[in-house]
C-alpha cells in the first residue's frame, strides 16, 4: 500500500512576501477543500490500512467433510493403444478407474481434491501387469488444481477380476498424529476432535494440560511434578513424572498419520460404466468466507494501484507548483529590482557599485598558506595509516 498523505508532504516553495495578497473569499474556500481532501484522504487510508490487515489476518475455518468417491467402468469392447508390455492377443477392452472428491456440509468453496491431498499411489495387479506395475499421482505435478484422477488400462484374457490397491497421502498441516489406545481412551473427553487419529501435537498437548488440571494431577507441594492417577499411570507407566518431561512422554503414544490404504475386487467379465465401488469421508477445514477474502484482495490490489497512480499525479502537479512559484519569484525580485531603479538611479547604482567593490575585496584578501611543518606532526603518520587500511 501506499505510504500515508500526510507522509508524503514536503516543503514546497514557498512564494516571496512581495507576492501580492489573493481574494480573501477564494483563499477561504481553499482551505475548506484542502480540510475536505485532508479528512477524505486519511479515511481513505485508514480503511485500506483495515482492510490491509483482513487480508493478512489468517482466515476463518469452518467444519466440512470431502466425500471421495471411487468409481469403475469396464469396457470389453475398447480398442486402444496397448503397452510394450501387453501383447495384442492378450488384451479385452479397457477398464477405467476413476477418484473423485466432492466437499459437503460446508461453505461454498474453491478448493478442489489436489488441495486436500497430496499425492496417490495405485498398485496393478502382480497378474495382468509386470513389475513394476506401480502408478504414482501427485498434486504438485498435477498443476492446476483438480477434482480427481483417472488411470485406464488394458483388460488381459483368461481374468474375470483383478485386484488394485490406492494409497492415498494427505496434505495436513500442521501434521497429524495418532494417538495409542490407552492415551485416547483417558483424553478422549479433553480432544477437540472425538477421534483417535488426525489430532495435532497441539491438540494433544492442550487435552493432557486440561485433564491435569480437570483432575488436580500437580503436586501440592512442587507444581513441577505431576501426580498420575490410575489411567496416566497405564498410559506413562509410572507414578510421577516432571511436567517438564510431559511432552517427551506424549511423543512416545503419537504416531505420525500414514496414507489411508484400500484394495478393491475389479470385474472384467462384463461392461461397467461408472460404478461406484466406494466412498471415502474426510473431515476438513475450508475458509469461511473464502469468495469474500478474494473480494477483499482484489480491492486491495486495485486500490494501491490507484494509491501509486495518484501519488505520481501529486508529484507532478507539486512539481509544477514549484516551478510556478520559482518563476513568479524571479518576476518579483526583477520588478523590485526596476521600482528600487526607477525611484532613485543614480543613488540605486552607487549601493551596486559599492556592493561590487565589497565583493571584489573579500575575494582578493591572501590566503594564510599551510606551513610546512604542519604536514611533519605526530598525528599525521596515524592519520593516513587509518585512512590507507580502512576498508
């Protein structure tokens, strides 16, 4: 954003008091409009300074669930363009599997499938397909951001089905954990998602601090020790602990969350055409008020263009102020030159004359010369030493 009006000001030229008094009326109404562009100019920044900080503010999330949907169809009569590693005589049509994801329940919302994750590995069966058979996807090589993808292969004769396993890898930041049975079990009241996996080390941490402070776990007499009750005891397998070990002790019972696995029985013995063999739900985040945070930024972006625009402007037009206002000094000092002429010239040349003369001696007195032992002192061995090793 622009930097601030008031910011910008500098001192301009200021006219010489010669310069005869404007209307009275015309200079009163300048200064209202001065104040009005004054007071129009300091609301205009302080709400671009507001919305500045809404847009950088992180955005509200709001609660939605990705529903992803996986889906095959089976053609036995596709004629395609077969691998290296499929022989004509061994091919019968071609199946499709597709993955796709919808959110619902939430905002309306932009982010599509390739938002929410990162990347996807598919095994083929080790029976219709060679080694290595495995088929990689990720959101990163992907580009644009998509709802989904598809992979399409050729069917083998003599096969009725085949099998095929995805693995799908989240995009979670902050990275998730899961938790071990025993600490769910004593922090499930405490979690904010009722949820053994895809908690925060955060989250985490915030439940076993209520549930020490819900059950008054703390020593009475040294507050750094912490007193486990029966479920705390299973969990950490002692009695009493540091609280400053408290953290060490809870990474022991999270496990990082790892890729969801799934295996589907495909047919291949009959069309399919979009059958859907499974769906897949995810809880997510999305903005709250994502399309209104797009509004904000492109206004941002408009109104410091326009901000950078009509400073340049400003600039200008206080340049040519300042060379109006030079100007008009020059005719001011000429013309009070030719009045003081005018009135009196002979007495005007004599103070020219001697003003001429004053000026002549002045630059004409001798010049003290340096001596030469000055350069011979102490100091100025040191001096050049210093100057010569500076960097």
């Amino acid at each position: 954003m622009a930097e601030d009006g008031n910011d910008r000001k500098r001192k301009a030229v200021d006219l010489l008091s010669e310069v005869e008094t404007c209307d009275a009326d015309q200079y009163a109404t300048y200064k209202q409009l001065k104040a009005m562009d004054e007071h129009l100019t300091a609301t205009i920044h302080r709400n671009l300074r507001r919305l500045e900080t809404q847009v950088q503010a992180p955005p509200q999330m709001a609660q939605a669930t990705l529903v992803v949907s996986m889906s095959y169809s089976y053609d036995p009569t596709a004629v395609i363009e077969l691998p290296d590693d499929v022989k004509a005589e061994d091919a019968a049509g071609q199946w499709t599997f597709r993955v796709e994801a919808t959110i619902e329940g939430g905002p309306p919302s932009s982010k599509k499938f390739s938002h929410f994750f990162r990347k996807a590995i598919v095994d083929l069966d080790d029976r219709l397909y060679a080694l290595p058979n495995s088929i990689e996807w990720s959101s990163f090589r992907s580009g644009d951001e998509s709802d989904g993808f598809e992979i399409r292969r050729p069917g083998k004769t003599g096969f009725s089905d085949h099998m095929l396993r995805l693995q799908l890898v989240r995009q979670l930041a902050p990275e998730r954990f899961n938790l071990s049975p025993a600490l769910f079990a004593a922090l499930a009241p405490y979690l904010a998602h009722a949820s053994p996996d895809a908690q925060t080390r955060a989250d985490v941490v915030k439940a076993a601090w209520d549930y020490i402070k819900m059950k008054d776990l703390l020593h009475v007499d040294d507050c750094r020790t912490i007193e486990n009750d029966e479920a705390f005891a299973g969990v950490f397998d002692c009695k009493e602990m540091p609280f400053q070990s408290l953290l060490s002790q809870l990474q022991k019972h999270l496990t990082p969350t790892g890729p969801v696995t799934l295996e589907y029985r495909l047919p291949l013995d009959g069309a399919q055409d979009g059958l859907v063999v499974d769906e897949q739900r995810f809880q997510i985040e999305v903005p709250l008020e994502e399309e209104l945070n797009t509004v904000r930024k492109k206004c941002l972006a408009t109104c410091t263009s326009l901000d950078e625009a009509l400073a340049a402007e400003r600039d200008s037009l206080q340049n040519q102020m300042d060379s109006l206002a030079r100007e008009i000094n020059r005719h001011v000092t000429r013309r009070e030159w030719m009045v003081q002429f005018t009135a009196d010239p002979l007495a005007f040349m004599d103070r020219v004359v001697a003003s001429q003369d004053a000026d002549q001696e002045l630059l004409a007195l001798e010049t003290q010369a340096t001596p030469d032992a000055m350069f011979q002192q102490p100091w100025v061995h040191s001096t050049m030493e210093l100057l010569l090793n500076r960097e």
